[in-house]
C-alpha cells in the first residue's frame, strides 16, 4: 500500500483544515487565505515534478530488483509485484512528506 494509514489521516486533516480557507478565500479574500490557496496550488505541482523526477530510476530499481529476486528462486511475478510496489513509494514520497508536513503547520494555532 502506498500510503500508510499515519499519511492517510493526515491528508484527511489537511483537507478538513484548509476546506474552509478556500471558502474564505473565495468570499472574503485576505492576503494570509491567498497565500494558504497560493501554496495548495504551487506545493502539488513541486510534489508531482519532484515524483515524476524519479520514476524512471524508480522502475529501474524495481526490475533490477524483481531480476534479482527471480534469480533467487522466488516466482517473478511476486517479485516483480514487490519492485514496483517500492517503486511506487519511492515516487509518492514527496507527496507523503508533504502531507505531513502540512497536517503539522496547520494544526497549529497561529
């Protein structure tokens, strides 16, 4: 899986805090929801960049690793399960860094 289910409620979190700072922001704009919807936007497109960035040697360690794997006896569609399972969360990473970092700075008053 992914996404532990920490990260999970943490996106949850984030999601619930900055609902109403959108709702806000689109009434009643004031420079500090305009920044908080400013990042929303700049913070997702960095997180995908940044994971996009390491596919390709991400998939590479994940055949590399499922080649690897098979040749120990294991069955290679196990092993190849398991490479791209670690692929997949080497990719997501700055995703899952983010969503925590911003479950903590907005779950603090201020």
């Amino acid at each position: 899986m992914p996404f532990d289910p920490e990260t999970v409620m943490a996106a949850h979190m984030v999601v619930a805090r900055r609902m109403p700072i959108m709702w806000f922001g689109i009434m009643a704009p004031t420079p500090q929801t305009r920044r908080e919807m400013d990042r929303m936007v700049t913070e997702k497109v960095a997180a995908a960049a940044e994971g996009f960035a390491m596919v390709p040697s991400a998939l590479f360690a994940a055949a590399f690793a499922a080649f690897r794997a098979g040749g120990n006896g294991a069955p290679l569609p196990l092993a190849a399960m398991s490479g791209f399972d670690a692929a997949t969360r080497t990719v997501l990473s700055p995703a899952r860094r983010r969503i925590r970092a911003n479950a903590q700075r907005l779950s603090t008053p201020g």
